[in-house]
C-alpha cells in the first residue's frame, strides 16, 4: 500500500468517523431530552402500581421510619414520599413540574392507583408517587422482585405478617424461600446486571459503526489508489520504453480515473505509431540514399579508371546528386509540415491561376511523352478562393499532376476537374495508368510507398503524395483516391473555398 492509499483511507476514515460521532451525537441528544422529559411523569405502569401499594401498606402499618427502610431497600424504583411542607422523606430533591402533576392527578377527585395521601401510624401525612425512570422501564421483568424484597427484608424489623396481609399481598417468606436466589437473579433478590447491559447496549452499536467506516474507508481507498497506482507503474514503464497498452480492459469501472488510463493508452499508442514511422523513415532514407550513392561511387571509380570516359562519369554524378538533392529537399519539405512549421494560413489564393500556372509546367514536361493535360472547370467558381499559403497549395497539386503525368502511359491524358461542393472547391485528377490494388488506396499517401507494379517502372522516392495530404490536411482540407473504371486512378482533392470581397 503507497502513501496515496493512506491519505485517502485516512481522510475517508475521519469523514466516516466524525459522520458517526455527529449523528449519533445528535440522536444521543435527542433521546437524552426525551428521557428527561419522560423523567418529569408519573409512572403508571402495572409495577409502580405494586410498589406504591406495597409504601402505602407500609407508612400505614409502621410509620414514617417504616417507610423510610422500606424506601431504602429499593434500588429500582424510587418511590417518593413528600409530607405537606414539600420535604421528600429520603432527603432526595423534587423536580417542581413532577409534584405539580402529582398533585394535579390526586386533585381529580377519584382515587388514583398511582399517586395516594396516605396518613402514617404516627399521623404524618405524605405524598406518594412513582417518577418514570428509564432504569425502571428496561427491567420492569424485575419489577415486582425489588418490592418483594424490600418488603421481605423489612418484616422482622417489625411489620409481621399482619402488616403483608394489611397490605394486600400474601407473605412474601414463602415466594422467597420457594424462588431462593435462583429465581431472584442468582444474586440475593438482584437482576442479573442491568448496568452491565447498558454498557453492551452504548458500546456495540458504537464499535459495529467504527468496523463499517474503517471497511467502507479501506474499501474506496483501494477503489481510489489502485488506478492511480498503475497509472504510475504505467508511466514507469513508458519510461524505459515500454509503450503497450495497460488500460484496455479496465472499462468497467467507467469513472474518470479510467478514462485518464485509457488516454494514457491513447497517448502512447500515438507514440508508439510515431516511433514506428520515425523507425521506417530513417530506414527507407537510408534505403534511397544508398541506390545514389553507391552510383555516385561507380561513377567515381570509372572516372579514375578511364579517364576518356570522363564526361559521362560527370553526368552521372551530376544526376545522381540531383537525385540526392531533390530526395533531402522533400525530405526537409515534409518534416516541417509534419512539425507543424512555417508561416499562418493568412493569404487569399486564387485556385483558377494556381491551377493554370501548374498546367503551363505540367505541359512542358509531358510533351516529351505525348501525354495531354486537359483542365476543365466551371465558369462561376474562376474567382474562388481559398485562405492559405500559394507555394504549399501550389507544391500539393503539383505532386498529384506530375504523379498522374508519370504513371500515365506515352500518348495518353490526364484530365484535371475543378469543381465545387456546397463550401467545398473539389480539384481532381485522373489518368489512365496502371492504378493501384484497392488494399493499398490508403497507403499511397504514406511517405516511400510504391506500388508493386510501378516500384521499378518509375523514378522518384514515393514522396510527393504524402507531402500533398500534410498541404491539403494544414488548409483543413481532405484527400483521397479511388480507382477508375477502365483503369487508372483518381486523386481527389477538397479545400474550403473563401469567395474574393
């Protein structure tokens, strides 16, 4: 586990933890108001009937020091006995609002089971009655036990049985003796710990809440940091070189940890495809440049060799150097366009005198093989125009004309239409040349490619196609080829025109 793990584990853990406290505070509060308003009643139930039934008999049997050992005795329930001055017999403080409903319920003229004035053996008068209590209300099972005991307890000091039976309860000796200990708790009359239940109560709900945060937070932390953590062993390994794919397959997660992994995919493939073509351009210049030089070396050795040959060895040294110079020159061309390099698509051109400039030098080089350059054209798109640079545009299409004009057989035409498509100017050109297999219509614009049935029948170095789409890609244009029916291929070209203010 990183450091990244604990950070989130920590912070969730904290958000979980103080989540936990706040709410359980806010309840804890809650029920802490209501058990204090619940403390202000009288109790009512079954139970404290029993007990101020069992203090009545008491007081009435034995007095005032009667009553005050028989309150002592009892631990559950807390009967109160208030004499007329509002003095509570065990010198315990009365809540105001709970002696007025006290006195309001013995106002109410019938008899009360729950709240009695009873006059003592000894002629003082109390008042008795029964708070609600929690602690009573979670063992009233072991209600009736307490009074039973208090009462039992308290005989032999002198209430007798005569004093149970004024009461009203048979003598509690024999239900003692029958139960014994067992049936009072196991503990001499005392429930089996009430206290230690609340504690479990308090405590597992409060641990079962921090097992859960500390799961859930373990749980999201993982969740979080695993992505994370295989990003990073991806870079690593792109580091050193290693550019394949990790994320591919982690689409089910379908968050935005995911997509940065399958970016990150994206991002490296597009460097792998960069190495690659880097890898296969060095190779194929190193493939043209060596054909050059290794005539250029022949050329040099038969000069020395035979010197009345010499100026054919020239020739061909100084063809073989123009070779070498045209291949770096659009080597260099095709570089910067890759790169992006060299001055904004600011400038107007005209498409129609681009277009006639070309054809003027296209028809110069293909008299020598009684190849027809046609050019046809609409009337209404002469003045269109379209924003970029004229030397680029005018390079583009002059590498598609002269490739048209090369593969085209002697005596044959290549047609150029100049046409337009809703915003688009659409310059095509067609030739009756051998073509191309409909596999490799997508690979002639890749920069050394040659067909296999024109690499040895044509001069060049398979640059000039490629350089077009980085030209007509840049004007934010489209190129494509497509073959003809009859034979011969179709180079089309699409520009975004701009018409002349």
């Amino acid at each position: 586990m990183g450091r990244l793990f604990w950070k989130f584990f920590l912070c969730i853990m904290l958000a979980q933890v103080t989540a936990t406290i706040g709410i359980g505070g806010t309840f804890w509060l809650k029920n802490r108001a209501a058990q204090q308003e619940r403390a202000l009643d009288i109790d009512t139930s079954p139970p404290a009937q029993m007990a101020i039934e069992a203090a009545s008999a008491t007081l009435e049997a034995g007095g005032s020091k009667a009553l005050q050992q028989f309150l002592g005795k009892m631990e559950r329930m807390r009967v109160f006995a208030v004499d007329a001055k509002g003095q509570e017999l065990m010198g315990r403080k009365v809540h105001p609002a709970i002696l007025g409903k006290a006195r309001a319920l013995l106002a109410q003229g019938s008899p009360h089971a729950v709240v009695r004035e009873v006059i003592g053996s000894d002629g003082v008068r109390y008042l008795l009655f029964l708070p609600s209590s929690v602690r009573f209300r979670t063992a009233e099972a072991g209600a009736a036990r307490d009074t039973l005991n208090a009462v039992t307890l308290s005989g032999p000091r002198g209430m007798g049985g005569p004093r149970s039976e004024a009461s009203g309860m048979p003598p509690p000796h024999a239900d003692y003796q029958r139960g014994g200990p067992r049936e009072m708790g196991g503990m001499g009359g005392m429930p089996p710990g009430p206290r230690m239940d609340n504690t479990y109560r308090t405590f597992i709900p409060l641990a079962a809440a921090i097992a859960a945060s500390l799961l859930f937070s373990f749980l999201l932390a993982w969740y979080f940091a695993r992505p994370i953590r295989d990003l990073r062993q991806a870079f690593e390994a792109a580091s050193h070189g290693d550019l394949a794919p990790r994320f591919h397959a982690s689409g089910k997660r379908g968050d935005e940890l995911t997509d940065l992994g399958r970016d990150f995919d994206r991002m490296t493939g597009r460097l792998r495809n960069l190495m690659e073509s880097q890898t296969r351009l060095l190779h194929d210049v190193s493939h043209e440049l060596r054909s050059p030089l290794a005539r250029l070396q022949a050329a040099i050795g038969l000069a020395h060799q035979q010197p009345d040959k010499m100026d054919a060895s020239m020739q061909r040294i100084e063809r073989e150097s123009e070779r070498m110079d045209k291949l770096i020159g659009e080597l260099l061309t095709l570089s910067r366009l890759e790169a992006g390099a060299g001055s904004p698509l600011s400038e107007d051109v005209g498409i129609a005198d681009l277009l006639h400039d070309i054809m003027e030098d296209a028809r110069y080089e293909a008299k020598a093989r009684q190849v027809e350059i046609a050019l046809a054209g609409d009337a209404a798109i002469a003045d269109a125009a379209v924003t970029g640079r004229p030397e680029l545009l005018a390079r583009a299409v002059e590498n598609v004309v002269r490739n048209a004009v090369k593969h085209s057989p002697d005596g044959g035409t290549v047609e150029v239409n100049l046409s337009r498509q809703h915003d688009w100017l659409r310059i095509a050109v067609l030739d009756r040349g051998p073509g191309v297999a409909g596999a490799d219509l997508a690979s002639i614009f890749q920069p050394f490619f040659r067909a296999s049935n024109t690499q040895h029948s044509t001069d060049g170095h398979g640059l000039g196609l490629a350089i077009a789409q980085h030209v007509i890609s840049a004007h934010g244009g489209r190129i494509g080829a497509s073959l003809r029916s009859g034979g011969g291929l179709c180079v089309e070209m699409l520009l975004p025109t701009k018409t002349p203010g």
